[in-house]
C-alpha cells in the first residue's frame, strides 16, 4: 500500500497488469452498461459496440480516461437515434 487515494479503485486486468479507474470511469461504465451489455470478441477487454475498454473479456464496462469523452459523444449519439436503437440491448452472440 503506498499512498492509493480511497475514492480509487484498482481493477485487476487480464494481463496481470493494473489499472486505476477513477470515479469517473465507473460512472461512465455503469451507464454503459446500463445502455447495452459489454460485447467483447471473448479475449479482449474491449467493447466492439461502443470502444471502450472492459474489465475483462466478461467484465462491466470500465472506460479508461482517455475513453470518457468518447464514451460520452458515443451515449448522445446513440440517444438520438433512440427511435431506432431501444435501451435494450441487442445481443448478437
Ligand atoms: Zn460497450
């Protein structure tokens, strides 16, 4: 333990590395996935749907801070054309 600020969680990666994930890109994670389930290819910790990284092939959504903008632009872009997209998500396993 060396000094981990308490409003931080670290999230153990696949590879065995760590990431630090802020506040912020839980925030955004979770609305992620509230918006549609995290579609990886089964190896990579990376949503094709929507970029953003994730905690794991299996895991929740968690953006990195260089996503969050992104993730962002990318949850406007899908509200506005949410006639045709519904909050449901579509799984095409
Ligand atoms: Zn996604």
């Amino acid at each position: 333990m060396s000094g981990v600020d308490t409003d931080r969680a670290i999230a153990k990666r696949a590879g065995g590395g760590e990431i630090v994930v802020s506040p912020e890109a839980l925030q955004m994670g979770s609305r992620l996935d509230e918006h549609h389930a995290p579609e990886t290819n089964g190896w990579m910790s990376v949503c094709r749907r929507c970029g953003a990284q994730t905690d794991g092939p299996d895991g929740p959504h968690i953006p990195n801070e260089r996503q969050l903008e992104r993730a962002l632009q990318w949850l406007d872009a899908q509200s506005l054309s949410s006639g045709i997209d519904r909050a449901r998500s579509q799984r095409h396993t």
